[in-house]
C-alpha cells in the first residue's frame, strides 16, 4: 500500500522572528498521524513571495497532501492567497458565497464591515471555498496532477474547525489509507536512561513492525510503540502483548497511556476511590491547582486552593503556627507539613497538597539557594513530605513542582 | 551588506507525530533575530536517514548558519549524530573529553553511568566538541565551505545553555551582521481588523524602511514595526517617531511594549503605585495567580489567592452571603462582586480580583451557556462588574477570561 505523505507548510514572518509560537502544525499532525497518514515534513517560511513559491513547489514534489496555515489575514503583509492564485495560475476573482459569509460573520456580531474584509470573499478562480464558520478568512481547496492543496487561516481555532470539517472528512475519500498503531506508555518519576536499562533486553527483541521512541519532557518519559500492518486489531494486540511483557519492571512509574495526562490519571483515581483534593500553593503560585481544574469534571474532586504569598497568610489562613514559620523558615519540611495540614482542614479534603519554595531567581541563600523546594502531602492517619533541588530557572522550578506534587498524590492515593 | 541567513532544523519521529511541541525552533528564532541574523527556514523531519540527508543538503545550499536540534539521545532511535559523520564524511571517534564530561556528570550526581551514556562522549572526528554542562549529550560545531553547523540536544534547557555560551557568542565573530530593529506595540482589548481600521492612513504612510505586522493572539493584538538600516540608533528614532505618532489613536488599548506582557506591565503599574492585588478564582483556577507569580518579583505587590470552587467556600472562606448564591447563582455579578469584596479583605491587599463562570464544556444552562463569565475588580471606593461571552472550549475560556481579568485590573489602576 502506497504511504500517503503530507507536509505543512506554516507562512508568516512572525514564526520566523519567534514572536508566536506555531502550535498548528503540531495539531495537524496528530490528526493526521491518527489517520495512518505519514506527515514527512513541517516547513516554516516568512511573509516572502520567493521562498513561499519555493516551498511550495519543493513540498508538491515530495508530498500527496499540503497543508498550508496563515498568511490570510485582511491586512497588506498577507501574501499567501495571491501567491497560491500565481502559482496554480488563475486569477483572483468575487466570490458571491465568501463575500455573503464575511458579510454575515458581521452582521451577526452586530458589528460594521470593512473594505479590508469584503475583500476577503475575492478567491482563486481555480480553488474550491470552503467555508469558515468561526472566522473571515475562507478555506481554499486546490487539486492539481493529483495532489490535494488545502489553505486555512493562522488562527488556530479557525484552522482546527476547517481540517474538522472539511479536510480530515475528506481525506479518506482520495486516498486508501494504511494502519499505523500508536501507544503510548506514560512514565514518571525515572530518567530516560535509567528507564532505557530496565527495558534494553526487551526493546531489542521487539519485532520488525513494531517500533519503540523514548520521548522526555519535563518530569516525564514517554515510551511510544508504533505498529505498521494491515489489520488494526492484530497490530493493537501485538503491541499490548509487547506492553504487557514490559510492564511487571516498570509498573510503579506507569502513570498512564495515550492522551492520558498526569492530571487526568489523577483524576481517575480520584474519582474511583470518591476522594478529594486540596492545595496550598506557595511557590507553585496557583499552577497545580490550574493544571487540576483544566480537566473538566475536576469540580467533584477538587475543593479548592490557597495561595498564601506571605507569612502572615499562611499563618492567619492556613494556621501555620508563627513557631514554625520563625523557627524553621517558609521554607522548611516542617512549613510545608503544617501547610498541607491547615489546607485539608480548611477545605475538608482527603488529601492536602502543599508547597514551599525558593522559585528565583532571586531569593536563594547558601543554606537554602535557589531551587530548593519542599512538598507534602497528607491525609487520613500520614504525612509524607520530600525535598527538591531544582533548576536556577524560575518557571522550570515551578512546572517541575507541579509534577512532583501531583506524583507524591499518585502515589498516596495508590499506597495509603 | 550580505544578510546572514539561519535554517533550523528539528529532528524527530515525535514533531512529526505531534507528540511532542517544538518550542526549541521558537526560541532559536527569538535569539538569532535579536542579533540581526534572519531565519529564513524552519524544518521539521523524522528519525529518517533519506529525509535527514536531504534536510541537510537543501539547508546548506540556502542558508550560512546551520541549527540542528534533537536525535542525539543515548538510545536506539536517535540517528543525527551517526548522519553528521556520514554527510561530514568522518568517523565518530571516542572523544577523551566528552567521555570524561558525561562520566562527570553521572558522578556529580551520584548516579552509576551506563554503556549508553558512555557512548555519548564519542563524537564525529571533523566537529568541534561543545560541552554540555547541564546534560549528557554534548554540542557538535562543524564548519564547511564557508557555512556553520552546530547540533544540539532536543531538551530545551540543554540547548538554550549551549546557544547562549557558544553559538551566539561566536556569531558576530564569523559575520558582519546588518542592523534591523523590531519594536513591538502591544495592545488588548481590540480585534485586528478594527485596530487596522484605526490606523489605516498612518500604515500606509510608513516609510519603505520599516515594516508594519499585525500579530493577533488569545485576546491580543501585538503591532511589530520592524526597521531596517545601517545605524541601529536611527533605525530606533524613526521607529519611534513612528510610534509617536499612532499612539494617540490607540493609547487606552497599548499595554506595553516589546518583551513586556500584560503580567509585566501590571507588574509595573502595581510596583509604581505601591498597590497589591489579591484574587479569587473560581473558573479560572489558579490560571491568573500563575500568571501574576510567574514574574520574579511578584511578592512585593500579590498578596495571595483563593480558590474556591464550591459555593459554600466562597461563603466560609470569602464571606459571600449565601442568600447571594442561592437568589443569584455562583455565576453572577452579584458574586463575583462579593467574591472580590471578600478576597481583598481576607488579603488586605487594595485591588480584590474575582472570576466566576461556566468554562465547559459541560454546566451551560439556556439562560447561563457555556462560556458565560462574570469578572470584578473592588478596590477603595469602587467595583467594577463585567460579563463575558466566550467559546465553548474550557482551556480558551480561562485563558480569555484570565486576559479579561488582568487587562480589568490595568484599566482600574490607571483611572480609579
């Protein structure tokens, strides 16, 4: 079976210069990927009549499918419809369907059209629009020697409503599509290389179709196992017998698999064993609890967060006796145990998070330097606590934090 | 004068996949633009040997600086440093110095090396080995025909440490480097097209030496004027003779400037007035107090946060009166109000914050959707009350409503 390749080409000055990240190529190959189409490259050009027409004619060479984002705004640095309309060689025309809907995308907001704006109904001649219902830069559809061309706006909500809609619906009506598995085994707690030892015998007797990655972020490694056949139930199998083999070494850093996040695997177990949360956040300033309550449904376990930012409020709020915060610092095993405490009393919880640390990157002492983090966790009838020694970087230290916290409840909930 | 042209090349199986975001190639483009080198590409290619070689080929007929990030771990998938010494046509050698440096680096840390990571110290014999100091990966700088290459580590905080102590460094010692200036307005709390509506007549007036860009993102519109030149300092005086003569138009929706956010600039206008905030976060969960604590800094002027994400918190702990939340719903001015009234008592701080709303995707009511948002900012003297109407999506939801918030809290500290 022929593998069906795409590329993405992401237009604009501004991703060149680093002033916004691209997060739409990264979105388009997920979707892509989940459909056993092979995305072979991702291509950044500025707001440059040369060096698009140049990536455009280099990605038509290699690939059955280009994806195109940005460059469609209403404003005069936007070159990507005129430069399509020359390379596929057809003039700009009105529209009447696009010029209607830009028309109504304004009228409905109750707001007045501009020139600018109308102008964006003018299309192609030789592209199919399709519409954006979210936004006034149409999708444009080109065809062309067999290869499929597809334009979508920058803006991601924009782009991920019109590869929705029209592109992933579409695409296996072009082409037969092959099986591509993917699993994903979620780990914490251990580096890459430490994990990469108690597997290594395992990884090198994986068979041929089934393929292993580590993937490191911040706190975690990932081991992804990609599986190529035919059948996507006997590539699944395959691969959870392989998971299976590897488990029984690894299982106590196993958070989860797939889109599971830290988060959501908290969650989980959360909900199963009908318990709840509560955090005081000195030095993670808020994150955790951000990080819990982006997870729909959290309201049924979580109960709340302080972020007492001085003393005196972990003190009058948390009960954090004065003793303690004089005798052994904000930032102490002792603190951070009283934190957790007050926290799960004052919200009634299961469980009572807490943090305290020097995040810089100023801040640090010698006995205390810049990094040093402590965390607690308490519930019915324990305490555990755990010192951290982090980075110089102040928002590193902070999502490290996170992960750190979030594990030691992972394994409370599991252990306790 | 020439125009020193940067390629960036991004290796994994993980980009392609979008498993993993590339932040490195963002932050490269930020770093090399500040020096007046220009990004001209950005590619993104698999754990592929054909499709490496390739990326290499094309970038080096293009480009003088070459970056390439990732593929250089210690396990079996990571293939950029054995393609180095194919395309450099060399053998990969022990190196006495980076075998010496990662065993180091395991010492440090009390940590037994492996055959793996032993295995990194040995390097292409025609690069230049760059010491890693915070990981076991070492930077590899190859020069050819006149171009530069260097090959990093995918860990973003290893391959930041080594453009900032190598790369950027050695940069202007290789090339005369053109002068261009980037200044950035930042506005919030106006759309593009509206904005470019406002200022049609001054943009199209620009003189040819400066280019104008409208940069829109979650609830902001950044406008980049970007100057080109000999002499830095005039390039900056006709910027800001620029500048100068648009903000009268725009000046209540201009934040700030350049690498300023909105978090820095009420950072700034919260340190000038001596005033300190105070937040009570229901449906943003923390979001806004991370924002605020993010900035090194911030306990001079945030007094601390509350998340109460049941009623009968924001009773016990915030004071707002139950006949409140029973005649009004916890999403509703009239909470919000006491919300904002009771943290900034609880905290004693002058500006109180609050947010209440229905992030999603589930708890919309005909009368209150999804997205429904109630935002207050109390301070001495005065309340300030507003509703949002946002999206469906729960994580855009606490993002705007978090811009809402802040961009509520500037206005009020600038006219209250």
């Amino acid at each position: 079976m022929k593998v069906v390749r795409a590329e993405i080409i992401a237009i604009g000055d501004e991703l060149l210069y680093g002033q916004i990240v691209d997060t739409n190529s990264h979105w388009i190959s997920q979707e892509l990927d989940l459909m056993g189409v092979k995305v072979v490259r991702k291509t950044t050009v500025g707001d440059d009549r040369k060096d698009i027409l140049a990536a455009f004619a280099s990605a038509e060479a290699r690939a059955d499918i280009i994806l195109i984002t940005g460059g469609l705004g209403p404003t005069q640095d936007d070159l990507t419809k005129p430069l399509l309309a020359e390379y596929f060689d057809c003039p700009i025309v009105e529209h009447t369907a696009a010029v209607e809907a830009v028309t109504e995308f304004f009228r409905k907001r109750g707001r007045e059209i501009t020139p600018l704006n109308i102008l964006q109904g003018h299309l192609p001649a030789c592209c199919t629009y399709v519409p954006n219902e979210v936004g006034t830069a149409p999708g444009m559809w080109f065809e062309r020697n067999g290869n499929y061309w597809m334009s979508m706006p920058g803006v991601p909500h924009e782009m991920k409503k019109l590869m929705r809609n029209f592109v992933l619906p579409k695409l296996p009506t072009l082409f037969s599509l092959p099986v591509i598995v993917h699993r994903m085994v979620k780990t914490v707690g251990i580096g890459e290389s430490w994990l990469a030892d108690l597997i290594r015998d395992w990884e090198n007797a994986l068979p041929k179709t089934i393929r292993l990655a580590y993937l490191p972020s911040l706190g975690h490694v990932k081991l992804r196992l990609t599986g190529f056949g035919t059948d996507k139930t006997t590539i699944e199998n395959a691969i959870q017998k392989q998971i299976d083999m590897v488990l029984p070494r690894i299982e106590k850093y196993v958070y989860g698999y797939d889109s599971e996040s830290l988060e959501t695997a908290i969650a989980k177990l959360l909900t199963t064993n009908k318990k709840t949360v509560a955090l005081a956040e000195s030095c993670t300033g808020g994150y955790i609890s951000h990080l819990i309550t982006g997870i729909s449904g959290s309201s049924s376990y979580f109960q709340g967060a302080v972020v007492p930012y001085h003393n005196r409020f972990k003190n009058e709020i948390l009960h954090v006796k004065n003793d303690t915060l004089n005798s052994f610092g904000a930032v102490s095993e002792e603190t951070v145990r009283e934190m957790a405490t007050g926290v799960r009393g004052l919200f009634q919880a299961d469980f009572g998070l807490a943090s305290s640390g020097i995040a810089g990157p100023t801040g640090g002492t010698a006995e205390k330097p810049v990094g040093t983090v402590w965390i607690s966790c308490v519930g019915e009838g324990f305490v555990e606590t755990k010192k951290l020694q982090l980075t110089q970087d102040r928002i590193l230290n902070i999502q490290l934090t996170a992960v750190a916290v979030l594990n030691l409840l992972r394994i409370c909930i599991l252990e306790k």
